[in-house]
C-alpha cells in the first residue's frame, strides 16, 4: 500500500505529464513551430506578414495562433486595425523544464 508521500509524488508527476502533453499538442504542427521561430526572430509580428510568410491561408494562420494563444505560447496585442504577436518566452520556458522532467 503507497504512502501519503508517494500519492503526492504520483499527482504532481501527473500533474507534470498533463501539462506536458497539452503544450505538446499545440505544438503538434510544423507550422505552429515555423509561426513561433518566426515570431521569436522577429520580436513580434503581424498577422498579415505571418500569412505572407507561410504562405497559408489568412484562415489557417489565425487558427494555428489561436491554438498557440491559448496554449500560452504566444500574446496577442491589439494594435487596431490589427493585432501584434510575439511569443511568450516565460512560457516557452516552461516547457523546457517541463522537457527535463522525460
């Protein structure tokens, strides 16, 4: 029978692999890595250059960066009539030590 000590273990190491695998699936796609290689270059970026530059559809690149924004990967500022994005660096970290935990 596990110890009190063990569970404890056992919900933060799930805790870790739930967390791991939700980042995971957001980055899932090669063209979520190229949007945020780009807007790591680039300190920020608009939508419209995003399209220009992965040459997909204006429809798919708001899809994917939605995917990255609610994953906590990339911020969105508004800039009217458009809005700016950069990637979250605190977050990417995250995922690095998250990455260390394998």
């Amino acid at each position: 029978m596990p110890c009190v000590t063990d569970l404890a273990v056992v919900e933060v190491d799930e805790v870790k692999e739930q967390a791991l695998a939700n980042a995971a699936k957001a980055l899932a796609h090669p063209a979520r890595i190229r949007i945020l290689r780009i807007l790591a270059r680039q300190q920020g970026c608009l939508n419209s250059d995003l399209v220009s530059e992965l040459g997909l559809a204006q429809s798919t690149v708001s899809e994917h960066l939605r995917i990255l924004k609610v994953a906590g990967f990339v911020i969105a500022e508004p800039n009217p009539p458009r809005t700016c994005f950069s990637v979250d660096q605190a977050r990417l970290d995250q995922f690095r030590e998250l990455l260390s935990y394998l």
